[in-house]
C-alpha cells in the first residue's frame, strides 16, 4: 500500500486519468474529490463488502432451499411408493 501525506486542495494522480483531490480534513474524518472517466466504477469498500456478504447469503440460502426441496420431493416419493 502506498501512503501518502496530502493537505487540503492537494491531489494525486493514478494513471492518466483520475484524480483525487483532498476538500478538507475534519476531525470527523477527510473529504475526497474524485475525477475519473464515467466509465471507471467507484464504490465505497464497505457497500462494496456489504453487497458481497448479502449476495452470499442469498446463494447459501437458495441452495439450502434446492437442498431441502430435494430432501421433501425424495421423503415424498419414498413415502408414496412405500
């Protein structure tokens, strides 16, 4: 990881093409401007891991339920052959 040390109205440079410019530095946290190609996504990390952990649950849980409907459908055919 590169750290750098910006003041307020200071920017960096990745690539050719964005630039990330520090607004102002609170004691609540720092302000960014950043300018990139429309093309470039930008996303916060943690809606980024947010979104990540709930696609997950929601996998794990469509499998648990093909995983239990094979288990009925299976219970159900045995019980009617039986």
């Amino acid at each position: 990881m590169l750290v750098l040390t910006r003041r307020a109205n200071e920017s960096i440079l990745i690539g050719d093409d964005i630039t990330v410019t520090i607004l102002g530095v609170t004691p609540g946290g720092v302000r960014i401007g950043v300018d990139a190609p429309q093309d470039k996504r930008i996303n916060r990390a943690e809606i980024v891991v947010a979104v990540g952990d709930e696609n997950q649950q929601a996998v794990q849980s469509s499998s648990d339920d093909a995983a239990a409907g094979a288990l009925l459908k299976a219970i159900g055919t045995r019980a009617g052959t039986t």
